[in-house]
C-alpha cells in the first residue's frame, strides 16, 4: 500500500495537489514518500509528454468534430421524425446519438484549449466539458448494450415484445440517464479547480484531467477504479457478447415457416455485431490500459521504457473512445434498412405526413400493424414499403 506524507512550506495552500483519478496521478509544488521505491523520475519528460498529448487531442478532435456533428443531427432527424421510437431498438439509438452529441458539442472549446494551451471560459465551463467526456463514454456504453440486447430478445423471444414492453424502454433510458449522471459525478467532484497558475494570474490557464485531484487515499482511488473497470467494462461486454453468440446461434435454427425468418436473423445479428465492434474499438482498449497507467504515472514500474510507452498510449486509447462519436451514426446507416432508406429519399408523403400531424393533434398513436417501423395511421399509407430491420 502506498502510504502519502505532504510536506507543507508554511504557506496557507497545501503544499501537495495529488492526482489519482481514472488513472492519472502526478505531484504539484510538493514532494511524497511513498512506502514503496519510485522509479526514476527523468524517466518520462513531463512537458513533452504533455506537448505530445495536446497535439494529439487536437488533430483527433479536429477531425471527429464535423463528422460526428452532422451525422448525430441526421441520425436525431430520421429517428424522430420517420421512424416510429417505439418499435425494436430505435428509442435506444435515439438516446445514443444524445449522448455522442453531447460530446461532440464540447469538442470546440477542447480543441481550443488544447491548441492554446489556455482555458479562458471558466472553471464552471471546464468542469461541464470534462464531466460530457465521461457521460458519453458511459451513456454509450449502457446504450450499445440495450441495443444488443433488445436486438437478442426479438430473436429469441419475438412474441414477448409487446406494446406495453416498447413503451417501457423510455422507463429504461430515463433509468440509464440517472444512473450514469450520477456514477459520474466522482470524476468532476474530485477535481481542485485551484492551481497555482490561477492564483497568479487570475485565470483558469489548465483544465481537464490537467486540473489535481482533491486529496483521496491510495484505498479510495483503487475502489474507484475497480468499480470502473467492473461495471463500465467487464460486464456490459460479457452481455455484448453473450447477446452476440446468442443471435448468431439463432442462424442454426430451422427457418421455414418460423417467425422471425432468416433474413431478421440475419439483420439482428448485423446490427449486434456492429455493437460489439464500436464496444472493443472505441471501449475496450481504453479500460485496458486505464489500470496500466494509473501504475505508470504512479511510478510503480520497474521500467523507464515501459512507461514511457503506457504514458503515450493511453491517450490514443482515449481518442478512440470519443471516435465512437463518428462511429455510431454509420452503424445507423449500414445495420438499419430504414434508415439507410430515409437519408436516401426524405421526403415523406404528402398524405402520411398529414395522418401524422392529424394523429398528434388528437392524441392518437400510429397503428402498430404493418412492418416493424409502421405506417401512418388510418388508411392512408406510405407509397414505399418499409422494410424491418
């Protein structure tokens, strides 16, 4: 166990800031005497380590920014306004495509900072930036696996997924939300907005995982990052793959006359597989490396060279984590038939559309007859066939 002692000059500020969260820990204008023998500390060059870092966040954030931008707004638009959100998985795209844009709105002000090595907007603003990052990461998390597992259960169980079930995902995304704005409180709450460039200067020059940790115990930070690791990763991909193996296990089964038929199968399956593909690019790699660079930048590595390589590795596997920003919305495009259709021809039919409106302003809901994303209510309908997913 690593034992912590500040040595404090007399000055009414404490003379150590430590950083342990998420992995991250280095000293500020303080010294430790840890009960265990540090490695070296020129060992990693702390300013171009962070030179490195920012040119980095820059060049993928740049890039990610118009992309994921306009993609999540398409995917928002067809969503709500063509397909039905309650029928199969849509309502839970729906919300992944909020979280990614969240995200992405944040991307300007990083990619600011992070040019200028400067945050002029405030310590609330930073704080709602850095706290987005970790909310959308989660959100998209909890949201790829409903995807998959709603995808799964229509397979398996197609007879079981009835009206008052669709209706009750909303109940399950307004569930999800509260639960990861809370989980991820610890990573805004822990951080010291007081450094000693803002005390000279008067303004927020650092921000981000740049900010110190509010003083925490080695135990503290570890639980932490266990509880992490345990229920941000480990278990939704044993369900991402539980539900991937299930759904193509579902191909083995006879197909004549069954209900639903092999092409379903085939689509679920494509759009479960797509989650488990943006889940182990954008996610896994990240929570890998996470324990590893808490260790590394807690000088708990026997090896300069072997550090060295986890410090700079760890914010690529960041950067792929907010990829799935610009990832998500073509997973839309290529696993939902409907989707694909509408970005194509978005023009809906004179006559739907005022079924639609009529339906509103009534209170009625559209027929839950017909193909799985629906026609207008009434006995006008659309004059393209739709096509399930």
């Amino acid at each position: 166990m690593l034992r912590l002692e500040a040595l404090h000059t007399g000055s009414s500020q404490a003379a150590m800031q430590v950083e342990m969260l998420n992995g991250e820990q280095y000293v500020r204008n303080g010294s430790f005497d840890f009960a265990m023998s540090f490695a070296n500390e020129s060992c990693e060059n702390s300013k171009d380590l962070r030179t490195y870092q920012h040119h980095l966040y820059a060049v993928v954030y740049s890039v990610i920014l118009a992309p994921g931008l306009l993609g999540n707004l398409l995917a928002l638009w067809v969503f709500r306004v063509y397909i039905r959100e309650t029928k199969k998985a849509v309502v839970f795209m729906m919300n992944l495509a909020v979280a990614d844009l969240l995200q992405v709105l944040s991307l300007p002000l990083r990619i600011y900072y992070y040019l200028n090595n400067s945050w002029p907007f405030g310590h609330i603003l930073c704080m709602i930036c850095f706290y987005l990052k970790y909310v959308n990461m989660y959100a998209s998390i909890y949201f790829l696996v409903c995807v998959s597992v709603r995808r799964c259960e229509l397979i398996m169980r197609p007879l079981r997924y009835n009206s008052s079930r669709r209706k009750g995902d909303m109940v399950i995304c307004g569930v999800g939300w509260l639960f990861v704005f809370l989980a991820c409180l610890p990573f805004p709450l822990l951080r010291n907005p007081v450094t000693s460039d803002t005390l000279l200067t008067g303004h927020d020059l650092e921000c981000f995982s740049e900010l110190p940790l509010r003083p925490i115990s080695p135990p503290a930070a570890w639980t932490l990052l266990v509880i992490a690791e345990l229920i941000g990763f480990v278990i939704p991909l044993a369900l991402v793959l539980a539900c991937t193996c299930l759904t193509a296990g579902s191909l083995r089964e006879p197909t004549e006359g069954a209900i639903p038929d092999r092409g379903e199968k085939r689509r679920a399956l494509r759009m479960v597989l797509s989650c488990a593909a943006v889940f182990l690019v954008c996610f896994a790699p990240y929570h890998v490396t996470m324990p590893l660079d808490f260790l590394a930048k807690a000088n708990a590595l026997g090896s300069c060279a072997l550090r060295d390589r986890i410090l700079r590795c760890h914010p690529i596997t960041l950067c792929l984590a907010s990829l799935n920003c610009s990832l998500d919305p073509l997973m839309y495009y290529y696993t939902t038939d409907e989707f694909r259709r509408r970005l194509s021809k978005p023009e809906l039919p004179e006559g739907v559309t005022f079924s639609r409106r009529l339906s509103c302003l009534t209170g009625g809901e559209e027929s839950d007859d017909g193909d799985d994303y629906g026609h207008a209510e009434g006995p006008i309908v659309s004059s393209q066939p739709l096509s399930p997913d």
